[in-house]
C-alpha cells in the first residue's frame, strides 16, 4: 500500500511539472508583451502577483478556447441520441 502511495505521489508531481511547463510555454508571449507595456508606463518590471494573474488569464482563455467546441459537440451528440 505504501508502495502505491509513492508511485502515486511521484505520478502526481510529473503531472504537475509537465502542466507547469504547459502554462510556462503558453504565457510566455504573453508575459513578454506585458513586461514592455509595464516598463514603458511605470519603468520597473511586473511583480510576482502580476505575473501570475496574467498566467491565471492565458489558462482561462485555452480553457474557454476547449470546452465550448466541447459542449456544442456533446450537446449535439446527446441531441441525436434523443431524436435518433
């Protein structure tokens, strides 16, 4: 059982990694572009706390950007289930 506990908690922490490298690799143009907007304004660089909302606001858009093809296709497959 302690086995499986490990081997489950070191799944867990690749999963992690790998979603952190996703989100790193996705917001990074985007991180980019607002660090020269920031620095032209106010001439220091984005905080911690800004990067990470500007993180939270890419993940949000991929996941809109998925789950609405998402939904219409599985309403429309529920739908012919009904009248089919």
């Amino acid at each position: 059982m302690n086995e499986k506990l490990k081997r489950l908690a070191a799944f867990q922490q690749a999963v992690q990694k790998k979603m952190d490298r996703w989100i790193d690799h996705l917001s990074r143009n985007a991180i980019e572009q607002e660090e020269r907007k920031y620095e032209l304004v106010y001439g220091k660089p984005l905080s911690e706390k800004e990067r990470m909302e500007i993180k939270k606001g890419v993940v949000v858009r991929y996941a809109v950007l998925l789950a609405v093809p998402l939904l219409i296709l599985l309403l429309t497959l529920m739908n012919r289930g009904v009248i089919g």
